[in-house]
C-alpha cells in the first residue's frame, strides 16, 4: 500500500487558489487524485439515464487500480436494484490517470463517455469521448476531443462537460464539451479562456478547439480556471456560463453565459449576475451548474454558492428569456440563515415535465460550523409552475463524519438524473472509512425505492454458450439465483428463476426475435450482465 506522503506527492492535484481584488472563484471539478486510509479509492461518479427506458443507467466515477486511477461503469437495466460488473477503461498513449467522466445518451440509446487521461510527469494529456452502442456494457475506441498541446503552453484539457442535443432539429446528434485551464501541471500564462469543442458527426470526430470568451466578453487574466457549464434546450441552442474577471469589462467578477442557435458556429452573450462577495474558504467545493428546463424552452437556471445570507448557501438565479435577463437570487437551503452551516456540492436535474430538483452536501446536523464536520446529502423539490421548493429533504440514509480526503479538490462529487417524479443519486463519501459511490432512488414524495453501494467489485464467473445462439442458451456459474433477459431498450422481456441454486441453467428462448439482448445472471456471488445475440436457423 502505497504512503500518504508518497500518493501525495506523485498524485494528488490541488486547486490553486484564485485571489484577486474583490474577487474568488474556488472550484471543485478539476482533476484529482487521493486515496483515503483503505485499500479503494472511488469519486467524482456521473449518472445517466436512457431516455427511453428510466430503468436503464449507467454510473462512470473515478477508481482505484493499482497503481493509477482509472475511469470505472457500471449498467443497471432494473433502475439501481442490481447493477452488473465493472468495466475498466483503458489508459491510451503515456497517460496514467484518468479523471472527471461525464456521460449523455443520445436519441438512439448510444450512451456517450467524455472524460480526461493525463501524465503530469510528462506535461501530457487528453480529453477523449468513447461511445457505447450496447447501452453502457462495453466501449468503443477513444476520440480525441482536445489535448494539452492545442493551444500551447494553456493545456486546456480539464473538466470536460459534455451535452449531446436531442432536440430533433438540424443539429440533433451534436455532441459538445466545453474544457478549461488544469493546474496540474503547475501556473500557467495568461490570458486564461473556456474552450468550446463541437462534434457534428456523432462523435466520429471533433472539430478544432474555439475560445468560448471572446472581446468584451473575456474571461480574463485573473480567474486561472474558467470552469465552462453547458446545457443544451429543447429547441437546441446550446449554452454554457463562465466566470470572468476583466474591469474594463466589469469593475466587479461576473458569470457570462454564452448561446448559440446556430450549433455552436456563431454565439451571442449575456450577463447572469456580477458578483460583489468573495468566497475564501478553500476546503469548500464551490462548483456551479447551468440547466435548461425540457418543457419550457426558454426557461433556464442557475445554481451556484453565495455567502449574502452570512454563509455558504445553495443559490439559484432563473431566466425565463433565453439567458437574457435573470432573476435576483433564491436561497434553496431551509437551515435557518446565519447558522453557519456549510452547504456545499450542488447539483441540480429538471425532469421532462419541468419538475426540479436540487441536492447538495449539508452540515446542518454536523458537531460545529467547520467545513469538517460531519455531512449528509440533501435536497429540495419544486413542481412546474409552482413558485415555491419543498421542505428541504434527506437525500443519503446516513450522517458521515469528515474524513481528510475531501480535503482535496474533486475526491467527493455528486450527480443526479431525475425522471418522471423520480430521483437518482450518485455521491461519494466515507462512511465505511473509504470513499465509495453510493446510489439512491427516491420518489420525490420522500419513498425511498433503493439505496446501496456501487464500489463492490466482486464479479461472479460466468459462461453463456453458444454465443451468437438461435434456440437456447446454456449459462454456467456458482450458485446461479436467478436470470433476466432485456432488450435493447431496457425492457424486461424474460425472467427464469432457479427453484434452488444451481451451477447451469438452460433457457428456451426461440420465441425471441433476431437481434441484441442483455442478460442479467443474479448469483449469490454477485450480478453479471452480458451481451447476447439471437440468429435465426440456417
């Protein structure tokens, strides 16, 4: 096992403190990399949901492999009850850590991966996006998205978000990331900008690299990390926000927010708010977000901290003009103001109907008022058209005490999909003494649906024959509990239950159409899910 002092100084990645006159950005994306006091190290987990089927997900997060950091995923097919075993990504070229996965679907059930691989002994990296055609079971080859040489001496390959446009206009299929500055490969030369990089083939290939900022519009000299967030409507004008600290300019910080109707080949700006508070708590993970509401294309929101109310609060602006004009802040969290208590680790989903939710990292129930005390994860619901959130609620089942990896930048995380009235949750924290990636599912009523940990590993071994097949299949494995059979849409289609468990189980499955399926082998070592073809007879 590798000494603390030892991962630190070969791994570990920490922000750089952003201090100007009136003015600090502290961000909590950026690459990172620790390893708590056990044996797994997992963070930063990203969630998707197939539109089509919202049973179907596939979870990415940053793991642990001897010795390096990889990006890991998991599927589920049953909405988070069982998930099968782990894929691995693999590293490309002289890169030995990977770091901040995002994922989207597209209108076909592809599921797309964007996330970063990088050598910091090598002042070497990249973005890459991989595509699943198998809804998140394997992985095709990387694409390069952007490396650390395009624009010289600015390495601009971190934090890479990614929006696919799924509107069903010209530009349906447009995959879009957005990257800033790193700082791990030490200070870096202004002028710092947001990166904007479009792909209009499904992810074939990427164009060359655009500055999202532009003349009187810059993100500047002062902010190192112009951290772009992008969204996409659904009327598909792609935008995306930066902070930006430029006095002729604004004689205080800002958050631009940039749109473009025309897929990303020309863009108009905007001003979100100026911002006259400075953030100083470093340990604080001050990300931000930007969302675009499906059912009402003009409607949009912001979500990000503030201290006005005397602390670190969830904060949202909303625009209901396309990002044109904004609303003055709404406090979201419902502790009483001035505590000082910490909010922090925001996120935030619209559904398809325009239902919100918002979740965050809360020290409400915590021993003190420090940033280290102990956490849980909660929330905050509000229906379309209704003008006010619910009582803030639980989110995660359990109180966890600090532990001193969250110290460092982008070892905890959190992301959430929700889906007709339903709330999926992915977080990392470090209950057990070791940060892993828990999931919940939630009705937005407060009805928990399922809660569990997604950093088990333990894969049963498992052998499905013949493979392609046309009438029966033949599975082998210890102690085999129970099999389900899926189409490509998710559907549950066949379920075989074992009277007691058994190492073989043939299944008839003739009647099934040619094609792709999934088959999900629930034993009592763990799940496996495979891909399986149906032919027809010769």
């Amino acid at each position: 096992m590798l000494t603390a002092n030892l991962v630190n100084k070969f791994l570990m990645k920490t922000f750089l403190t952003l201090i100007f006159a009136c003015f600090l950005f502290l961000f909590s994306n950026g690459q990172n990399v620790n390893i708590s006091e056990g044996n797994v190290f997992d963070g930063e987990p990203y969630i998707a949901v197939n539109p089509q089927n919202p049973e179907h997900m596939v979870v990415a997060w940053m793991g642990w492999v001897p010795y390096y950091i990889a990006i890991k995923t998991r599927v589920s097919f049953d909405g988070g009850q069982t998930w099968g075993n782990t894929s691995y990504i693999s590293h490309t070229g002289l890169a030995d850590q990977s770091a901040d996965p995002s994922m989207a679907f597209d209108n076909s059930g592809n599921v797309f991966l964007s996330y970063v691989d990088y050598n910091k002994a090598l002042d070497t990296g990249f973005v890459y996006v991989r595509k699943s055609v198998d809804g998140g079971l394997s992985w095709g080859a990387p694409v390069e998205v952007i490396n650390a040489s395009s624009d010289g001496e600015h390495r601009p390959i971190d934090r890479p978000w990614m929006s696919i446009d799924s509107s069903g206009g010209i530009y349906d299929g447009n995959i879009y990331v957005t990257t800033m500055p790193p700082n791990i490969f030490g200070p870096l030369p202004p002028p710092y900008h947001p990166y904007f990089i479009r792909s209009v083939d499904g992810g074939v290939s990427f164009e060359p690299f655009r500055y999202l900022d532009t003349v009187n519009w810059l993100a500047g000299s002062y902010v190192p990390q112009p951290m772009p967030v992008n969204c996409i409507s659904s009327d598909g004008i792609f935008y995306a926000v930066y902070p930006s600290y430029v006095y002729s300019q604004n004689p205080l910080g800002q958050f631009i927010i940039a749109s473009s109707e025309d897929g990303g080949n020309s863009f108009a700006y905007n001003t979100v708010f100026s911002l006259s508070e400075s953030l100083s708590n470093t340990l604080v993970k001050t990300g931000y977000l930007l969302r675009s509401d499906p059912s009402n294309a003009d409607h949009l929101a912001f979500f990000y901290l503030g201290i006005s109310y005397g602390d670190y609060d969830v904060l949202m602006r909303e625009s209901y003009d396309k990002g044109i004009t904004w609303s003055d802040a709404v406090r979201l969290n419902d502790d009483p103001v001035g505590n000082n208590k910490i909010q922090d680790l925001l996120w935030a989903d619209f559904d398809n109907n325009g239902n919100l939710v918002v979740s965050w990292r809360d020290r409400r129930n915590g021993t003190d008022t420090t940033y280290t005390t102990a956490s849980e994860i909660w929330g905050t619901f509000r229906r379309k058209d209704s003008l006010n959130f619910s009582q803030n609620f639980r989110i995660s089942d359990t109180i966890v005490p600090y532990d001193t990896v969250l110290a460092s930048s982008g070892n905890d995380f959190m992301c959430i999909k929700l889906v007709n009235d339903t709330l999926n949750a992915v977080w990392g924290d470090t209950r057990d003494g070791t940060l892993n990636i828990w999931f919940e599912r939630k009705a937005v009523g407060g009805t928990v649906l399922f809660t569990g940990q997604l950093g088990s590993e333990d894969v049963p071994q498992i052998e499905i024959c013949p493979n392609p097949f046309t009438s029966e299949i033949i599975i082998k494995g210890s102690t085999i509990k129970q099999v389900k059979i899926y189409n490509q849409k998710g559907q549950l289609i066949l379920l075989q239950k074992k009277q007691y468990q058994s190492n073989l189980l043939k299944i008839e499955a003739s009647e099934l159409l040619s094609g792709v399926y999934y088959v999900e082998i629930i034993t009592a070592e763990g799940i496996v899910i495979r891909k399986i073809i149906k032919t027809q007879k010769n």
